[in-house]
C-alpha cells in the first residue's frame, strides 16, 4: 500500500481516502479524460482495489476478469487488452492534467510496468507544467472543441444482426426497381417530388417531438434544471440534419396538413440533495412504444449544473440521432418491411448507413443510383448530395468500379457533389465531412484539415464525423490526435464493428506494436475491403507471420490486383509523411510484397 501512496513536494502528507475518491469521480466526470467506458471502469477498479488494501491483487489476470469479463483461460501473453487499456488510461490521465486538471490538488498516475495507481498532491511544479500556455495542446484548431465521450455503446443494446441482412436485401430491390421504368414511378410517388425545397424535412426526414422534460422531485431548482436541459437536447439534436427536430407540437387544421412527428423524447428530473438524475425515453408516437429509456445521474458538488446540462445533452442526442443511433434503427427495421413505393429520400440515406456497415461493393452500387435519383427530385437536401460524394469516393479509396471507365472522374465527381452540398448548406456536418474527405484525397491536405474542423466544430456528438476527422489527422502526421478521436468514435459507435477499428490497427501499427494492431485488425471483419486486407497484410509481415500473410496477398491479388501493383501510390495518398508511408512499406516488403522505388 505505501507504493500506492506517494507524497511530494509542497505537502508531505498522503491524500485522504475520500479526497482521492473526490478526485476520481472529478476525473471520471471530465469531458476531458478521454476514455471508454470500459477504460473508466479500469481507472475505478484499480483505484478502489488499491484503496481497499488489495494492490498486491492487481495484476493483468485479475483485471481482464473483473473489469473485461474475460474466463479463467485468459493469458495475457496472448490476449494485451489490459496492456492497451492501462496505456489509454496513462494517455488519458496525462491529457486531463495537461487540458483541465492542472489546478487540481491531487495527482492519480498509473507508473508504466504495472497497475498499481499512486496517489499524491500536487507541487507548484506540476502545477506550472501542466498549465496549458495559449496554444493548443492537441494542436487543432483553436475554435474546435475536444473530443468528448458521450452514450457509450453499453447505454444501448446495439441492433440485431437481422436488420444488417435486411437492409442489405431491400438495397438490391431499391435497384431492381429502379430498372423497371413503370415500378420506378411508384418508388418515389408524385407528391413527394413536387416538394423538393424543403430540404430539412422532406423526403422522409424523421421528425422528432423533444417534449418538456417532466420535473418531478419539486426541489433544488429542478424545474430550472429540467427547462435548461430540454433546450440543450434541442439545441444538440438540431445539429444532426438526418433528422427534423420540433420544439413544440404542430397545429392540426382540416385546411392544413402537417406530417406528425414519428418519436417524442421524454424526460423527468429528480433532484435530491446534491444527486441529479435525468430518465430519458423515446417513443414511438403511433402507438406509445417505448423504444429506448436510459438514466443518467450526476454529482453536483463534482459538476456545476450547466456542464451537467450540456454533458447530459450531449449523450442524449448522441444516442438517439447518431448515425446507427436508435432513430436509424427503428426506421431501418420499418425500412425493411416496407414495399418499394413507400420508400423516399430518407431510405436512401437509411440504405446508405446500411452499405457502410459491410462495405460491399454491390451494395455501393445500388447505394449510389438511389442517392442519385434522389439528388435530382430533391436537388435542395444537402445530406444526399454529402452521402453521393462519399460514394464516388469510395469508387477510389476501395477501389470498386476501377473496371468501368468514367467521365467525369469519380474524384472530380466527389469534389463537385461535396461542394455542391456545402453550398447548400454550410451548416451541415455531413456536407463537411464529404469536402474533407474529396480535398484529402484530391492531395489538398490543409483545406481537407480545416473543414474536418468545421464539421466537428458544429457537431463533434456525431461519430461518423468525429471518426473520419480523425482519420485524416492521423493520416496526416498527428496520430496522437486522430486516434484519440478514432477511438472515442468506437466507444460511442453503436454500429457494427469493423471500419474505425482497422484505424486503431494503423494507429498501434505506427507505435510498432504490432501485437496490438494484429488485434484491432481482427476486430474488423470487412472482408469485401481491400484496403483492410492491406493493412493487415502490413501487420503480418512486420510480425513476421508470413503464412497468414501469403494468404492476405492472395486475396488481394485476386480481388485487388492494381492495389499491389501501384501500391508506393496508394499509399502515398493516404499517409502523408514520407517517413510513415516508408514504415507502411517495410512491413509490406517483410510480407514479401515487391515495392518499386
């Protein structure tokens, strides 16, 4: 126990048991400690155990049981998730004392080569280190906000493996009936395409009724605090233009017809003492279902009520309006029930998501003929013309379509739609996103980094967004920063397993731990992509499993071959450090790939 308790410098006494619990849930509460939330059971595990007499237990056996569920086979020799997370937990504990902490009265370290945490007060020298001076310490932009850890993934079940398969299915009828000319009429029926302005909540748009929250202890302030957070979550869910937010329940009028919202968010506030609870529930408004019901709790002694309001918000609307979030789930289940003619606008963007899940090059194409025809009966919805544009992109970075020769070129393509859609909407996130990703891989780094910036300034709850940011600084040279963000995207990402993931693999790849990124690369099972079959064809021959490695330049020299061929290109477009494409290159060459100078 005396290693766990270490004093220093201006105070040489031990902090007090309830001090360091203070400081832990100070830590745990900072939007600035970047972790998951299995990473925040970590920290709490290990500072409890350690508090409780028992650090002599602390070992990575007993922590991948007690925190990671793992059985009594687990070896850590071959299994590093406590090594990777106590690395995160360092990476995050140094980051919140550098951003927000560094006024804080008590350190909690985790020393490298074990899980024992120490305790101490902090020096005037800690305190005149960590300070943070007037630039950035992630070096973004000044005006974007850090990244925040917001509804993780175990706020929510995440949806049945069915609802992937059937999407995918009614993605190939969207094509089948787009080639019968009489069936096409009814796929997009008259009506619809008259309304083409109204782009915020046309074609199909999800509206959602965000309904005073209830207060419901009738102290502290609780009608305050309910009123205040109804007007945050509004203000966070209108960021996401997948959606329609409404603030107030429409008026009915036989001479006027107004669409009814499909889902009302509820609330209730309980207050009691310095405690503060918030139940959120989504309904189904056609017949009362509840689909989705969470309760977040707060300290107000650790939080004052306005970060507490904001923070809440932003896991609410995160939760529900996210990209694979629980709107996109219930509408993609209603999506797959539905007959051809009932489909819009919005099923394409549904169908879309769909197509991100598993990257198959058939779906791509049905994908971009329905945001086609979508962006021409609907040519003001900025939304499909951001998804065309990463359509076209995709043509390139996944290589689908290298066979059809086209003109214009599907960069070119990218560029315009994405611009096309920014013009329509300069708020919109997704738009940005589109124009980040089109600069970036037209070779136009800086603008690509400063709409990135844009797009996560607006909204940095929307993971797609936040992931694909941080992709691009990471590919860009600043992989601390990128993969920070990679990595908060996948804890709050209720969507399946795969895409940022093989960037985490990159992200432990340029570290040289390589054991790691083999680990990642196997959490993404997207067989259809062969630039996640690069990657890891990349980890195998800097391990040296040269067996596994043949196998992985097999496929891609059946299913990708002008991949390999052109490879020194290839990667060059996307890593833009000569020094990291180089270490990408050493472990292809390892992996017995000819790279020509």
């Amino acid at each position: 126990m005396q290693s766990a308790w270490a004093s220093g410098g201006d105070d040489t006494s031990s902090p007090e048991m309830w001090e360091i619990r203070e400081q832990l849930q100070r830590i745990l509460s900072s939007e600035e400690f970047l972790a998951p939330e299995r990473g925040r059971r970590f920290l709490e595990y290990v500072v409890e155990e350690t508090l409780g007499g028992r650090a002599d237990y602390l070992k990575a056996y007993t922590i991948a049981q007690e925190v990671f569920a793992r059985d009594a086979s687990f070896d850590a020799q071959n299994d590093p998730v406590v090594r990777i997370e106590a690395g995160r937990i360092r990476r995050g504990l140094e980051r919140y004392y550098l951003v927000a902490g560094w006024a804080d009265r008590i350190i909690i370290t985790i020393p490298k080569g074990a899980y024992i945490p120490c305790f101490r007060y902090a020096t005037a020298a800690d305190r005149l280190a960590d300070r943070p001076d007037s630039d950035n310490v992630l070096e973004t932009p000044a005006e974007v906000q850090k990244p925040v850890i917001v509804a993780d993934r175990a706020d929510r079940a995440p949806p049945p493996v069915w609802l992937w398969y059937a999407i995918s299915a009614a993605i190939v009828l969207t094509t089948f009936v787009a080639i019968i000319p009489p069936l096409s009429t009814f796929f997009f029926s008259s009506h619809r395409a008259q309304n083409a302005a109204p782009a915020a909540a046309g074609g199909g748009v999800p509206k959602v009724l965000v309904e005073p929250f209830e207060e419901i202890s009738k102290e502290g302030g609780s009608a305050d605090i309910a009123r205040g957070l109804t007007d945050e979550v509004i203000g966070e869910l209108a960021k996401f233009k997948e959606i329609a937010v409404i603030a107030k329940e429409p008026l009915s009028s036989p001479d006027i017809r107004v669409e009814e919202p499909r889902f009302a968010l509820q609330g209730g506030i309980r207050v009691d003492g310095n405690k503060l609870r918030l139940t959120a529930r989504l309904v189904r408004r056609s017949d009362g279902s509840v689909t989705w019901a969470n309760n977040y709790d707060r300290d107000l002694r650790v939080q004052d009520i306005l970060e507490v309001e904001a923070d809440i918000a932003r896991r609410v609307a995160t939760a529900v309006a996210q990209p694979y979030g629980l709107i996109y789930q219930a509408d993609a289940a209603r999506l797959a029930q539905s007959p051809p003619d009932d489909w819009d606008a919005y099923a394409c963007t549904l169908s879309y998501y769909s197509y991100r899940i598993d990257l198959n090059p058939q779906n791509h194409a049905a994908v971009q003929d329905c945001l086609k025809r979508t962006t021409e009966r609907l040519p003001a919805y900025a939304t499909s013309w951001a998804l065309l544009s990463l359509t076209y992109l995709d043509e390139i970075r996944f290589q689908y379509r290298l066979d059809m020769p086209q003109s214009p070129h599907p960069l070119t393509l990218a560029l315009e739609t994405a611009k096309r859609a920014v013009e329509i909407d300069p708020q919109n996130a997704r738009a940005l996103q589109a124009l980040m990703l089109a600069n970036f891989f037209n070779g136009d780094v800086d603008a690509a980094l400063r709409e990135g910036a844009a797009a996560y300034a607006i909204n940095p709850n929307d993971t797609e967004v936040a992931g694909e940011y941080g992709f691009r600084l990471a590919f860009s040279g600043k992989w601390e920063t990128g993969c920070e963000l990679m990595s908060s995207a996948i804890s709050r990402n209720p969507g399946p397993i795969g895409y940022y993931e093989v960037g985490m693999a990159l992200c432990a790849y340029m570290r040289r731990d390589y054991q790691a990124a083999e680990l990642w690369a196997r959490m993404a099972d997207l067989k259809y992509n062969p630039m996640h079959h690069l990657v890891l064809l990349a980890i195998l021959g800097a391990e040296g499993k040269l067996d596994e490695a043949s196998r992985e330049q097999d496929w891609l020299k059946s299913n990708a071959p002008a991949l390999l061929t052109n490879i020194r290109r290839e990667v060059a477009i996307r890593l833009q450090r000569p020094s990291d494409q180089e270490h990408f290159l050493s472990g292809l060459r390892s992996a017995g790939v000819t790279v020509t100078p």
